[in-house]
C-alpha cells in the first residue's frame, strides 16, 4: 500500500506493507486523513511520544471504511463508515483501537470533513470539560484559536454554556473570523499588554479557564488573564517548550495550572476520554451543529506539500489528505 513515511531526506510517499489488526483494533480503509501540529514533529524526525523516526508512517487521525476487525472487538464491523485517532493515517491502510473510532454520521458527511473531527473533539472536550472542569456562566479563552482545535474549543466552550468566550490569534484576517466560530473577543497576543483587554473583557476579574496551545510565550500573561483560582490548561507548546513563570504570580492567582497529553494515556484512559466527549458532543456532531472549516485539501502524494503548507502557518481551520 502507498503511505507517507518519515525518511532522513524528509517525507516520502512510499509502498510500505499493509497492517493487520490486532485482537483489540479494526483495519480501516483510509479515505481522508486530517494534518495536525504534531505531524511536524514527527516530519523533523523527532519522536512524539511511542512515534517517530526514520520508516514511520505519518498521520494520527482519519476517515475511512472499516476492511476488517479483530476477534475481541463488538461494536465495530466491517463496512461502518467511521473516523478517529491512530497512529499512521496517512496512508491507504491503518489500524486502530476499537475505543478511539466513531461512526461518520449518516448525514452526508464527507470524508473529507470527518477526518477533521476526531482530534479536535477529543483534545478539547477533555480540556475544557474534563480537565477545565468548565461550569455554564465562566468566562473561557482559547490560545491559538484559529487551529483546528482552536476553533472546537470556541465552539465548545459555547455549547457547554460558557458566558464570554475569547479566542487568541496573531494574524489580524483569522481574528476577523473567530465570531463565526462563537468567539465573543478575538485578541492579538504580539501586542503589549494584551491580559489587560481580557480583564476589561471581564469587569477585571479575569477569565476562569484557559486552553492554551501556545504556552512558554504567553505563560506569564496568561497568569495576568486569569481570574484568582483559574484554571490554564496546557494543551499545546507552539510558543516554545520553555519559557520565563512568574510563579509568585501564579501563587498570588492560586491557579490550577494542569498539563494534558495524549502521549502518556493508557489505552483504556483514551477510550474513556472518547465515550466522554460522544456522550457529550456526538448530537451536536450528527446536526452539524460541531463542524471545522477546511483551509484546503491535498492528494497523498503531496504529503509533504500539505506539511509545508501547515509548517507556513497561514492556513484556518483544518488541512486534509485525500487518499
């Protein structure tokens, strides 16, 4: 099968053999594959997590037709129409946890747009409501929230009740757009001082739930946005891995400051982390209601043209594969 795969001189669309499920996995045929921010890490040749490294096939979420499952999964078959996260999705074939797929709903769902949905609802169900512990009435911002998983953050933070939602973006065209989303303040974090719009925002109490994406380079505003007994919750590191903390700040705010991966969870951990947002969020998926704009699509052979594309910066919403 054709699949794009890490090699020393970058990614490469290569014919690589066909997975097998094992006893707890299903076999999907992958129709459309969605790109993420740690596809490049593991582009560079870097690991993320059990991943990475010379001969691995790029990818972690898709949408496909399942081909075949193993002997100990009950509630997949073969023929469902499903999407979710895996390892090497961007390729013909994948195989992945019984747990971590859902059905496409029979709504004319196109492949293209499931493949958008599984991390994004995932990571920011679990942010926001699991490990955000988010209540109707808080004020929520989002860093970064002109990603994929920016824009579900927006979305469910909206759906969970939130009174005021705020959304982070450099760039002033992708601001212009977070209102479609359900943001009620877009704020450009380059300029100075940008915490203090949020505490006006907010009658200068500070907002109640961060989601950050972005982290070391905002860490010490984001402490300054937040209300005293806060909650930030580290999602993802796009400003740099480290960075300056003001900890007596962050004392004086007594935040809860909580860091989520999905690198160190337990099998079970991730599918309960599944059930949970389904539970949640999945009517609201099936209405169409939960939905990510696709900044633009590209043939798997160009894998490394929609990971440059991505590397760029420049795109809104999701970057899919068709395969």
């Amino acid at each position: 099968m054709k699949a794009a795969v890490v090699t020393e001189g970058g990614v490469e669309v290569r014919e690589v053999a066909k997975p097998q499920p094992g006893p707890d996995q299903v076999l999907v045929r992958v129709r459309a594959a969605g790109l993420n921010r740690a596809d490049l890490q593991v582009a560079s040749g870097r690991a993320h997590g059990r991943i990475g490294g010379p001969g691995t096939v790029m990818g972690l979420e898709l949408a496909g037709e399942v081909e075949a499952v193993g002997s100990n999964v009950r509630n997949v078959k073969a023929g469902d129409r499903v999407m979710g996260s895996s390892s090497g999705c961007y390729a013909e074939y994948a195989v992945a946890d019984w747990g971590r797929v859902s059905p496409v709903p029979a709504n004319n769902m196109s492949w293209e747009q499931a493949a958008t949905l599984p991390i994004a609802l995932q990571t920011m169900h679990n942010a926001l409501v699991t490990a955000g512990r988010l209540k109707a009435g808080e004020a929520v911002m989002i860093q970064g929230a002109s990603s994929g998983v920016g824009l579900m953050g927006l979305q469910i933070a909206k759906l969970e009740g939130a009174r005021l939602v705020i959304g982070t973006s450099t760039n002033a065209g992708r601001r212009a757009r977070l209102a479609e989303f359900g943001a009620d303040l877009a704020v450009d974090t380059t300029e100075p001082n940008w915490s203090e719009k949020v505490q006006a925002a907010t009658d200068n109490k500070g907002v109640d739930l961060i989601v950050d994406q972005v982290s070391a380079s905002v860490a010490n505003e984001n402490m300054k946005a937040a209300s005293i007994l806060g909650r930030i919750v580290n999602v993802g590191r796009l400003g740099g891995f480290k960075g300056e903390f003001d900890f007596d700040l962050h004392a004086l705010k007594r935040l809860d400051y909580i860091g989520v991966t999905f690198r160190t969870r337990t099998v079970e951990e991730v599918r309960e982390i599944v059930r949970a947002m389904r539970a949640d969020l999945w009517s609201h998926v099936e209405s169409g209601k939960l939905a990510l704009p696709i900044d633009r699509t590209f043939p798997l052979d160009q894998a490394a043209a929609a990971l440059a594309h991505m590397r760029e910066n420049k795109h809104f919403g999701k970057i899919v594969l068709v395969v």
